[in-house]
C-alpha cells in the first residue's frame, strides 16, 4: 500500500525508545499523553525519510514550487492522518493493543491545532494534503497562533470566549528553525529607504504535510512573533518589572490570537500588523529561498508561484516589490511586472463589507513604504487600463482591489460564485482585465473526509470496489451499479447507522444528552453568520415543534437538530443567535410532549475533530445560505461524500452538488441569486412575506412574547425587529418554501429503501468534488507547475 511500511513490533521499539529518551518516562509511569507523544514521534521519524527526498528533488528538478498564503490552517489532528497516509495504522493499534493500550483512546488525546476558524482554514489544510498527494513541490505559508481563535463555552446559553490551550502541550509534528528568522519593521519614515520605528522577529516552525501513501511531504513552515530585545534587564533593574517585559509582550501579541476583535483601533492595528508580519516573513522566505539556487531575480516568476488565499495576504503585492526594489535593485515598473507575475489571488466572498478596507491613517502610520509602492500601483493601474476604479478610495486602502490588480489570475471557488464575482463585486475590474478572473470549484480531500473519518464506510467501499479511490476518487461512480442491490443499500444503511451510534454515544459523553440513533440527524455546523442563516433553521424548528404540539398523536419523523460553530467575538447578532438556539433547544428537550420526536442540541467548541464525529452521522445536510452569498462551502461536498442528503438553496457549491448528484437527490428550496436582488427591491418585503406566513408569525410571536426567555421577556426584540425592518439575508422571504421543504424531507425520510438510494447515490457522484481535482485545476491553469511524482507514484 505503501512506500513506507513499518512492522508492529519495529513501531513498538521506537515507541518505547522515544518514551525513555525522548520524554523520560518508563512505561510504568507513563501517562495517556506521554504515550501519545512517543507514537506521534515514532511516526513523525518515518516522515522525514519522504520528506528530505521530496525536497532533495525538488531542488534537483529546479522548477517552481507552489508557495499558498494563508491566515487559516485548520489541520486537525495529525496522529491518525499520518499513521493512514503512511499505511501504520494497523501497525499502530497492533504495537500499542500489544502494550495494553487503546489506538483510539490515544489518537483522541491529541488537541487540535487552533490555526483557523471554519472554512477558509480547512480548503488551505484539504489543499496542502492534495498538494503533497499529487507530488507538487510547496510550501504552507501561515501563523503559529498561540492561542487560536478562541475556546467557545456557554454559559446560561451565551457564548463565552476563552484562550485556546492547544500548545500548552508540545506540538510534536512541528519542527523550530531557529536560524531561519526575518526582521519585520512597522511604521517610522521613509527618507529614500524605510526605517521602521518598530521591528519583531518572524522565526519559522515546519511540520511536514505527508501525502497519501508516504510518496511525497511539502512543508507547512509557521510563523512566530519574537521580539527583538528579548528582555529589558535594565528596565528590570531599575525596579521596572512589567516594563522588561513589554517588548516580549508587544511582539507576541502579533501570534496570539486568530482575528482579534476589530471592533477598538487597537484590534485593527493588530490585525494589520499580523497579515503584514506572515506576508513579510514568508515572501523574505521565497526570495531567500530562490537566491540560494543561484537564478537572476529577473526570473522569480519561472521558479515562484504565490496564491493568496482571501485578501489577508493582499499586502503580498506591495511588500515583494518593495523587496525587489529596495534589496534587490530591480526598476520599479518591472518590479510590478515580476511581482504579478508570481502572484495570484483566490476571492472567497461575495459581501462587499468582507473585502477588506484599512483606514488611509492607520495604513500610512504602520506601513508607510507599503503606501508609496499602492499608490505608485494605482497609477500605473489607472494608465493602462482607463479604469475608475482606485485602490485608495474614501480615506481607506481597499486590499480586495489591490489583490485582483497585483494578480496575473483571480479565481472564484464555484461556478456561480466565480460569475458573480465577474458580475458584482469586481465588475468593474472584470472589464478591465477581461479574462483574469477564471473558475476553480473547491473540493476536499477524500483521505480526511472519508477515508480517515468514515471507517465503516469505508470498508464498504473497499470490499465493493477496491482501494484504489482514496487517490483517484471519481472511482467512486463505480459504486452507482451496485444501488439498485439491496444487500449493498443494507450495508450502506448499516455503515451510517454505525456512525450515528459513535455520535450518539459522543453526545452523551460530551454533553450529557441521550439521542436515539434510529431518528433523522440533521446538521448545521459553520461559522455563525447572518447570511448562514442559522436563524432561519432554529426559527424553522419552532415551527415544527408547534405542528407537533399541535397534533401530538400525529405520525412524526423523530429528529435531532444538530448545530455547531462558533460567532466572531465582536459579531452582536451572530452571538444572540447562539444564544436563542441554545434557549430555544431548553425548552423543547425538556418538553413531555415533543422530546421523543423533536431535540436541538449545540455542542461548544466546534472544530475539525467534532466535524469528523458529526459528518459521517449526518442523514440531512443543512446548506441554506442566502443565494449569491456563499461562495462555494466545503462542508456541503463533506455531507454528500459520506452519504447525507442536502436541504438547500442555488447558492455556491450547492449549485454543482445538485447537479452531479441528481437533483431529485437534492432537496432543493428558496429564490435564486437573481430573484433575491430582485425581491430586496420591493416595499416592505419582509413584513408582506411575515404576514402571508401564519407558520412564521406566530413563532416570531412566540419569540417577542419572551415563550423562549422566562424571566427576560425581551431579550430577542433586537432579533425579531430585524426581520421586520432590516431582513437583508431574506430569511422571511425564504422561510415558508424551507418549510414545506422540510416537511418533504420527513416523508422522504420514512421511505427508507428509497432515502438509502438517495443516500449511497450521493456518495457515488461525489468524486468530482475532491480536493485533488482542484489543486489539478490549479496547477494547470494558474501555477503551471507539474508533479514530480513518475507515473508509478514514486
């Protein structure tokens, strides 16, 4: 299976040797996490083999490497991903069930890397696998957060944020370089050359990104803030304790945290600051790197393909001519040329409040180079092309603008997405620079979200098919002739209902609550947002709950409603849903007459490891996002890939889904992208919608009324008087179609021979939805970078 390939007992030795010298422990005093550590390193030894080769051939190859920036790396846990890329995962249970321990128990010690939020973090971690499976030479560009984004807990049903703890433990995949360090400078002046008044150091952290197979390793390399004087001892001296430390403090606060809140002056400094230092750090990386191979920086471009992920890296454009000219020498007009060159940028939003915007003032105070090479941007912008549109506009520097004009490519994430990205947000630009703007739908990689998390289905699909679509996962349509075969529908059924217990019973460990595995499991998990339109799902709920306390004798689909994600600190409304959820599901678990056939729970702290509970147990896929708002969604490929049926509107990924799924396998509800501007036009569209819908305004009622809030009856008025006056995201307008839609998924739902065919059909037209077929697309149409992998896969 493998180029890599370990007995039980040799895996075993390493074990305990890393146990003894590596940790200091015998086996007798040994803890769950000291035994976790010694595999994980045990394992990590068999990655450095792949990984010196793969980047011994890549140098020898002397071609371009593939270079993705990115805030976000939501890798997960590594422990299980390596041991399945490597093929040591019976290897592992065999030499730790030798040793009295359980895999499981000890894969499950591992904390989450706290490197992202939702679905921007986790495409950058599907993509470095595909990168490293497809055998493409690249490196990872992001920020060792300390701290995260942020430990969700409730408290009375609010959301509370704490600090992240994940490195409170060793982090044993990663490798310190400390002698690959860079100084990063902020504000001062410039008088012919930048002085900053302020420096940090950049200093590098690598973990090895394994392949499938063990064939091939990139690198993801890390950055953490150092300062420069790493402590004040005459400040110290003097009695001045807190002083001595502030340089230390300033400069670790640029690797805390994860979006800071950007609500005070100081958060947006902040934030500035950090997308400027991993920027900074990671192109002085690239240019190091290409310097040392000895090539003319005339050809950077030849070797160097940089993709920006999101406007975070935008900076990206002016800080590598900056480089170019300042350092290196180059002529400014060519310096622009060499840096588009190199540069592409993949847009992820369709909201124009999410492209993001800096004030001219605190712009020009912390990077005031970077401001002089923008404006000399612009104007060269400006004299080829005509155009109207500015960088700088309206006191701020607009990086949305300034990553589409520094890129030799801009790509949208969906086929819809990408056409009203031509349409919208940069139309104007589009007709600038007809042809820039090209499609890559997203994808996901099939190791993680199927194979690793799915093992009963899985092994399914081994004895059905082979082995052979962990790699190549259009395979998976040969899975479509076996449908119609009802001893393989009753495999597949049993595989899910197989996950739906592990779930169950991971309920009762995690938050107490007793669920029946033989109800429909239908799940909501993204980051908590208006457009997201969690609202409109708990507002649904109500509605369903009130048609059974109605009708209690009725025959009812029992249902578990599951929700996860977290709410940007700062976000006022997203956190109130939180909480109406959560106020909501306390009512109704507790209620006689529904909590057989109706319960709502909300698990905190969601992340990549809960996904990876939640997904393979999932019989309905909850994508209802306001259509023309999202620009693609990975979860909904996870969803279908492991066999869930999708409730959902024409909007993003869910538009390609529908299609290459069937859409009478997809239950389909809400106005089109087109019909939502249109309705946005019309007089008091949300108060007409509410009135027509008596489903709608009596939860709405329900609500105001205080039903969900005993003791602080209005807690939820900011919440309803939102629909009537500022509804934006048409939840009104949409919410009588979602409900009948859900009352078809009821009925659908009891036709079990029927929903299993749906189900299985799901996961055997998901192939296209792979996170290597991007990266392919990617590679061809954007990078022009091949595998360096042989035909063989060696």
């Amino acid at each position: 299976m493998t180029n890599t390939t370990i007995a039980p007992e040799d895996l075993q030795k390493s074990i305990l040797q890393h146990l003894e010298k590596s940790l200091g422990k015998d086996t007798q005093n040994a803890t769950l996490y000291d035994w976790r550590t010694s595999l994980s390193l045990a394992l990590r030894d068999l990655v450095v083999d792949p990984w010196f080769r793969s980047t011994r051939k890549t140098y020898e190859a002397a071609g371009k490497r593939v270079y993705y920036l990115s805030m976000e790396f939501l890798i997960g846990r590594l422990l299980e991903d390596v041991a399945i890329n490597l093929g040591a995962e019976d290897a592992s249970r065999k030499a730790l069930a030798d040793l009295g321990l359980e895999y499981d128990k000890v894969v499950r010690d591992e904390p989450d890397a706290a490197l992202g939020n939702g679905g921007l973090g986790r495409l950058a971690a599907c993509f470095l696998d595909s990168l490293s499976t497809l055998g493409i030479p690249a490196y990872g560009y992001g920020i060792r957060y300390e701290h995260g984004l942020f430990e969700q807990h409730f408290e009375d049903g609010r959301q509370i944020e704490v600090a992240e703890g994940w490195l409170a433990q060793r982090h044993t995949w990663e490798f310190e370089r400390p002698e690959v360090t860079y100084r990063i400078g902020f504000g001062g002046h410039v008088n012919g050359n930048w002085e900053p008044a302020e420096t940090v150091i950049a200093n590098a952290y690598d973990t090895p990104i394994l392949g499938w197979k063990g064939r091939w390793a990139n690198t993801l390399r890390l950055w953490s803030a150092k300062p420069t004087v790493l402590f004040d001892l005459g400040s110290f001296n003097r009695g001045d304790l807190v002083g001595a430390v502030v340089p230390e403090a300033l400069a670790r606060a640029i690797s805390r945290v994860l979006y800071p809140d950007d609500t005070t002056e100081a958060g947006k400094e902040l934030r500035l600051k950090q997308e400027y230092f991993f920027t900074s750090a990671s192109l002085q990386d690239i240019v190091r790197r290409f310097g040392s191979e000895g090539y003319d920086i005339d050809t950077l471009a030849d070797h160097v393909a940089i993709q920006l992920n999101d406007t975070h890296p935008a900076i990206a454009g002016p800080e590598l001519i900056r480089l170019l000219v300042d350092d290196h020498g180059v002529e400014m007009a060519r310096a622009i040329e060499i840096a588009r060159d190199c540069l592409a940028y993949t847009n992820h939003t369709l909201l124009p409040e999410a492209l993001e915007r800096w004030d001219l003032g605190l712009f020009a105070r912390t990077l005031p180079r970077h401001l002089q090479i923008i404006e000399t941007i612009e104007a060269d912008h400006l004299s080829r092309t005509g155009s109207h549109v500015r960088i700088i506009e309206d006191h701020s520097v607009k990086m949305g603008e300034l990553a589409f004009v520094m890129a030799h490519c801009v790509n949208g994430v969906s086929a819809l997405h990408s056409e009203l990205v031509k349409k919208t947000v940069f139309a104007d630009l589009n007709r600038d620079y007809p042809g820039r703007i090209i499609n890559q739908t997203n994808g996901v990689t099939p190791r993680r979200w199927l194979y690793n998390c799915n093992a009963p289905l899985r092994e399914l699909i081994n004895r059905t098919i082979g082995e052979n679509w962990v790699d190549d996962l259009d395979q998976l349509k040969k899975l479509e002739t076996h449908v119609s075969d009802a001893g393989f529908l009753e495999d597949f059924m049993a595989a899910k209902q197989a996950n739906k217990k592990r779930l169950a019973n991971w309920l009762g460990e995690q938050v107490g609550q007793t669920v029946d595995p033989a109800a429909m499991f239908d799940i909501q998990i993204k980051r908590i947002h208006e457009y997201k339109r969690q609202f409109m799902n708990i507002l649904e709920t109500i509605a369903h709950w009130n048609e059974i306390r109605d009708n209690p004798n009725g025959d009812w689909t029992p249902r578990l409603k599951i929700f996860g994600g977290k709410a940007a600190p700062g976000y006022f409304v997203a956190k109130e849903i939180i909480h109406l959820i959560n106020d909501v599901s306390r009512v109704i678990n507790t209620d006689p007459v529904t909590r057989d056939r109706l319960k709502v729970i909300y698990p905190p702290n969601y992340n990549v490891s809960m996904a990876e509970v939640l997904i393979p147990a999932a019989d309905l896929s909850e994508q209802i996002s306001t259509a023309g708002k999202e620009a693609s969604g990975t979860g909904n490929m996870k969803f279908a890939l492991n066999g869930a049926l999708t409730i959902g509107t024409l909007d993003g990924a869910n538009v390609e889904i529908r299609e290459r799924v069937g859409e009478e396998n997809f239950f389909l509800f809400g106005l089109t992208a087109e019909e939502v501007v249109n309705r946005r036009t019309q007089h008091d569209f949300s108060r007409t919608a509410i009135a027509n819908s008596p489903h709608l305004a009596r939860v709405l009622n329900q609500i105001a009324d205080g039903l969900f809030s005993a003791g602080d009856p209005g807690r939820y008025h900011g919440l309803v008087t939102l629909l009537y006056e500022h509804d934006y995201f048409l939840v009104t307008c949409d919410f009588d179609d979602y409900h009948a839609t859900q009352n078809k998924v009821d009925t659908a739902f009891v036709d079990r021979r029927r929903w299993s065919e749906m189900a299985a059909l799901n996961t055997a037209r998901s192939g296209w939805f792979s996170s290597d077929r991007t990266i392919e697309g990617y590679a061809k149409d954007i990078w022009n970078t091949p595998s360096l992998l042989d035909k063989s896969g060696s």
